[in-house]
C-alpha cells in the first residue's frame, strides 16, 4: 500500500510540474493600442494554446497595472495570458 501512495504522489508532483510549465507558454505579440485608464492592452498576437485561440488582434485586461508601463504602441513582446475572474487577462510580459 505504501508503494502505491508513493507512485500516486510522485504522478502527481509530475502532473503538477507539468501543468505549470504549460501555463507560462509565451506567446510572441505586439502591443497596438494602450488604454491606461481601462488597463488594457491590444495585442496583435500569435496563436494562445492554453486557450485553444488562433492568432487574431485583441484586447486584454491586465493582471497588474504596471504592465501598463512597461509598453509602448508598437513594441514587440513575448508575453503569457490566461483566463482571470472569466477575462482574458495578460499574466506577464518579458
């Protein structure tokens, strides 16, 4: 019994690392439009797999508002997003 417990819970930390390397999939964008008092971004962007969404231009809302800043209009950027309270939510930028 202690075998199986052991295999259940190594399956299980393996499952977990998975699953968190698979939510920080960048995906290659560039910022086309800012709206600082919304704190959102349109980002004309490559294919999301973790939200099973085809390369399209979009807008998105921001995890944190000082992602906002760190953009400008134009600028190339690789960056995650991910559903938040049901919105499409830019998670991080690099």
């Amino acid at each position: 019994m202690d075998t199986i417990m052991k295999v259940a819970l190594v399956l299980g930390i393996a499952l977990g690392l998975a699953g968190a390397a698979s939510a920080q999939e960048y995906t290659s964008g560039e910022v086309t439009k800012i709206d600082a008092a919304q704190k959102k971004l349109t980002i004309k962007h490559g294919e999301l797999t973790n939200l099973d969404m085809p390369a399209m231009t979009m807008v998105f809302v921001v995890a944190e508002d000082s992602m906002i800043e760190e953009v400008e209009v134009g600028q190339k950027i690789e960056f995650t997003a991910d559903r938040v309270n049901g919105r499409i939510t830019v998670t991080d930028i690099k």
